[in-house]
C-alpha cells in the first residue's frame, strides 16, 4: 500500500497506471485512429472520408434550399462524431497521469516538494501544443460550419474536405513530400512575390489615370500581374500604353521561366513520391498476409522459382536490387520491392520475424546469400530458410549462417546428368521440365500400406514401362545399404537419389518422379490396380 501522505490525484494517477483496461482501451483507440498498420484503420478512415463528403454535400446543398429533419439529424450526427475524434486525439497525444508521475517522483527523488499547479500548466502546455497543431486546427474549423446562427462560419465547411487528407494516406505522404522541398518551394515564392510586385508598381506606374485604362488601383494591377504571370490571359485588363506592353512581354517571358521552375519541383516530388507508395503498397498487402515466401534475388534461378510459386498460387514477395528486373514482376502483377535483400530494416518492413514462413537466398553472390540468411535468422528463429550455393566451400558458410537446406544448383545438374547419362526419356522430361514446358512435371508418389504386400524393388514397379523416370525415394529408414545413389538427411527422412533398381520400396515411402501427365496418371492407376490386388488376396 502507497503512503497516505501521497496527493490523492498522484494515487489516482498510479490506480490508472496500473490498470490494464486503461492501456487496453488507449491501445485500441490508438490502432484505430493512429496506428498506420491497425487492422481496422483503413476502414475508419474510409467511413471518415464518406462522412466528410457528405456532410459537406448537405451543406452545399442547404445553401440554396430547405433541407429537411433527417439531413439536420445527419449533420448533428456527423458533428457529434467529429468532435468525439477530436478529444480522443488529444486524449491520444500523451498521458497526463505520467507526466504527473514523472514530475512527483522526481520531486520525491530531489527531496524537494511537489508543485501541482506548475506540473498541471506544463501538462496544458503540451495539450496546447496538439491543440495549435495545423491538423488538430483544421479539426476544430471543420467543425464549426454547423454552428447555425453564425451563418458566415458556414465558409469554413471547406475545411471539411481538408480533413480527408488526414484519412487519405496517400495524400499525406504527398504533403510530407512537398514539405520536404519547403526550400525550393520557398525561393519559388519568393521570386513569384518579387516579380509579381515588381510587374504590378509598373503596370501602375504606366497605366493608372491613363485615358482607356481599366487600371483604377494597385490591387487591379496585382491581378493583372497573377493574371499574366500565369498565362491564362482573361482579356479583362490589358495595357493600353507601349510601356505597359513592354512589361506585359517581360511578365509573360518571367512566367514561362517560373512555371517550368515549378513544375519540375512538383515532378521531381510526384516521381519520387510514386515510387515510395508504389512499395508502401507491398508491404501494406504482406500486412494482411501470413506464411508467404520470400524470394531474394531473380536470376535464372530466380525466375523459375517464382514462376512456379505463383502457378501453386503461393503467396511470396520478391527482392531484388535490379530495377528492371523488379519492373518486369511487377507488370506480371507480382509483389515486388527493389533493394539490398541482406539489408535487417528490409527484411523487418516486409514480415520475416512474424509472417513469413520461408525465406529463399537466391542471389547468385554465395556472401549476399550468407547475409541474408545470418539476418533472416536472427530476425526469426522458426522461418525456413533454402539457400543457394555456387562454390562448394560456401555450402558450409550457409548451414552455420542458418540456412535449412542448401542447394548446389550446378553441382545438382552434373550429378543429374552423371546419373542419367544415355537415358533418351529421362533427359527428354528434364529438358521440358526445365524450358518450362506444360507437359512434363515433377510429382510425388506416396506408397500406401495397401499397395505392398511385400517389398518390391524399385524395378518391379514398372517405371520405364510406363515411360516415367525415378529422381529419388524419400524414406523413414535409415538401414539402407550403400550404393542406392547420394542419400541426403532431411528432416525426420532420407532422400535418396535416383536409387538402383534393386533399392527395396516400403510402405509410406515416396516416389519422386518425373515425366509427362499422361504417364504419371497411367503410374498412379496402376498402383491403384495394385493395391485392389493386395486388399483381394
């Protein structure tokens, strides 16, 4: 129990410090209205927006007509939940009762004593600086337009659409963008300003009280000025003596010069910009995923795995410091980012320590690959990571690095091609198999119980016959002889590749075959015949 000489609000700032439903509460506020990556944001923000449009609408259209009963309740509707934002955002900003804990135990730690009144007006000075913030402003304006005796607040309901921008995260990362260019932005002004103000002396200069001049005041010369300065060219005022029209061509040369400068500035922003959202996209859609791949890099090897992922339909995401080659997935409407696939904020941004389930090192710089998997690893201890291996001393780097698996792709293809040397159907199916050919795949057989009464050899099961070739049996067993080909650990199994004849098949082992559809269905109707034989004897 706290000493009873403690001020009652500072124990009552500890009892909301302590309470669970409080941070939950705040946390769920927070997600929603505050949290980029909130699981319910994107839907607030659109019912925001949809709000915003309509209120603005029913007072557009009450401007010139008598709106009834239910548009009036609709606004009051809409009002009432605007300003309920407005205090959940200010309530959102920071914790008062941890300012107040922080100023009386460090009064209590110096030994000096405890002045409410000066921690209360530092707490109001940091709601004030949320209140005077320009989004927190263009809140309370946004509100005021309801306010029906003062009609001429009803000019503010502008502000209204302002604050779609708050909801429109597109349009915020826009305006973070031009704030970012404020100096190029300001000199822009400050030219406009200066050029402006020095056309608009000399226009009236030259044309005030001149017989036939529409130039009665400055302000008619400053409109003159944007007027011209911007080539739209109304034709309501014109200069009606040589020296005007000397300053008209000076001004509308200067335009020309202004506007170009601008527009790059807003092009070299938009550019940028689009790039930024363009990714921002992709990792938004892995937000709403789970147990998706990653692929790192796309090579050769690269493209052959994500055509395949994305034939199974199986959700991945794809880095690649190339551009170009980034540009090509996206148009193929694959999810792509551009970048250093060994980079730890990359891997963080797109979901290795929580969501993805697989990570695939496919860059052909074995040291990339050893990268990428140390940090893949480190960032979760649980995603399966295959990695590729170009030198055979960097197969080692790998498996220490964190790698699940290891792949030599060029050591594989010359022990394929040692292995099956002088077998037409083997290297017919391999060839289309990898030029992407439709008809010849890679499948997998399981071996039922029903369908060996005994233990046929691999021989026995007819494969050539069926114009199928053997790539390797995946098995439970560990006892069996040498000399069945390359037996490979993996997890809890063996794989043995392509095994001899004679090599003894039991139940629940698998076959991995391949060759075209048509044999592997004929293979798998045969094993069926087979298994209705064992279960009639």
């Amino acid at each position: 129990m706290r000493d009873t000489s403690t001020p009652r609000i500072i124990r009552l700032c500890y009892a909301i410090e302590e309470s669970r439903r409080y941070h939950h509460t705040k946390r769920a506020f927070y997600d929603l209205m505050e949290n980029e990556d909130g699981e319910y944001k994107p839907y607030f923000d659109m019912t925001m927006i949809v709000l915003a449009l309509s209120s603005v609408a029913v007072l557009i259209y009450d401007i010139k007509h008598e709106i009834g009963l239910p548009a009036r309740l609709f606004d009051a509707v809409v009002v009432t939940i605007f300003v309920f934002e407005y205090l959940l955002r200010a309530w959102l900003y920071n914790d008062v009762h941890r300012d107040l804990i922080e100023a009386y135990e460090e009064a209590e730690l110096t030994n000096s004593p405890f002045r409410l009144a000066a921690t209360l007006g530092g707490v109001l000075r940091r709601k004030w600086a949320y209140v005077s913030s320009p989004l927190a402003i263009v809140d309370i304006l946004a509100i005021l337009p309801s306010y029906r005796p003062l009609l001429i607040l009803r000019l503010l309901l502008l502000f209204r659409l302002l604050k779609v921008v708050r909801y429109s995260r597109s349009l915020r990362e826009f305006g973070r963008a031009l704030a970012e260019k404020r100096i190029e932005l300001t000199l822009l002004a400050m030219l406009v300003g200066f050029v402006v103000f020095a056309a608009s002396t000399a226009m009236f200069m030259f044309e005030a009280g001149h017989p036939g001049t529409l130039v009665h005041s400055f302000f008619d010369a400053v409109y003159w000025a944007f007027v011209t300065i911007a080539t739209v060219g109304y034709g309501d005022i014109v200069p009606v003596t040589p020296e005007g029209r000397v300053v008209t061509i000076v001004l509308i040369l200067s335009g020309v010069a202004l506007i170009s400068f601008s527009t790059s500035i807003i092009v070299s922003v938009f550019t940028n910009k689009f790039i930024e959202l363009r990714e921002e996209r992709v990792y938004s859609a892995l937000r709403r995923m789970n147990q998706y791949t990653v692929v790192c890099g796309a090579g050769r090897i690269g493209e052959q795995v994500i055509e395949r992922l994305a034939r199974r339909r199986d959700p991945f995401v794809l880095i690649d410091h190339d551009e170009a080659t980034v540009e090509r997935a996206r148009k193929r409407g694959y999810l792509a980012v551009r970048g250093n696939a060994a980079s730890h904020d990359l891997l963080v941004r797109l979901g290795t320590a929580n969501r993805a389930s697989r990570i695939l090192c496919l860059s052909g710089d074995d040291m990339t690959n050893v990268f990428v998997a140390l940090t893949a690893r480190h960032l979760n201890k649980d995603v399966r990571i295959i990695a590729r291996a170009n030198r055979k001393d960097s197969v080692l780097k790998l498996v220490r690095a964190g790698a699940d698996h290891v792949v030599s792709p060029y050591g594989m293809v010359g022990m394929t091609a040692a292995e099956y040397i002088g077998q037409p159907v083997a290297f017919d199916a391999i060839y289309d198999l990898a030029a992407g050919g439709r008809g010849a795949i890679l499948e997998s057989v399981m071996i039922l119980p029903e369908m060996v009464a005994d233990s046929p050899t691999v021989g026995q099961l007819d494969l050539v016959q069926h114009r199928l070739q053997l790539f390797g049996v995946i098995s439970l067993r560990t006892d069996v002889t040498e000399g069945h080909g390359g037996a490979f650990h993996l997890p809890e199994a063996h794989f043995y590749f392509n095994p001899r004849p004679d090599f003894a098949v039991h139940a629940k082992d698998i076959l991995v075959v391949f060759g075209y559809e048509g044999s592997v269905r004929k293979f798998r109707k045969f094993l069926d015949q087979r298994r209705s034989a064992v279960q009639r004897a």
